[in-house]
C-alpha cells in the first residue's frame, strides 16, 4: 500500500511511520506556500497511512505505545 506513495521499501515499520509523518509535512508545506506541486489527496492518503501504521505497530505491541 505504502509503495504507492513512495516509501522505501525495506525499512523498519518505525522508520516508515517517521517516513511518512515527513512527507505528509513536506505536502502540508507546499499547500501553505501555495505551490501548483501541492496535491491534497496524496496528503490525505499519508496522513492515512501514517494513522494506520500507527495503529499496526501498535496492535504488535500489545498496546504498549505511548499515545500520538
């Protein structure tokens, strides 16, 4: 799911949750800066895939995760 958005493939579930939570901030900064790049349903699909990450590594261990 995630390749489609352009994360590396290969890496920890952590390194791809910190993955996301930076591309989801470099689209949210383009939208501010008023950039024609700015695509508002790929930063909804990465805050998406972020909260669902989350929400997995969480689920793997056992509810022990500090709260986001």
């Amino acid at each position: 799911m995630t390749a489609r958005l352009g994360v590396p493939a290969g890496i920890s579930p952590a390194d791809e949750i910190r993955w996301l939570e930076r591309a989801a901030a470099a689209e949210r900064q383009l939208g501010l800066s008023g950039s024609w790049a700015h695509d508002p349903n790929r930063l909804v699909a990465l805050r998406q895939a972020r909260a669902l990450g989350a929400a997995l590594a969480e689920a793997r261990a056992g509810g022990s995760l500090p709260p986001q």
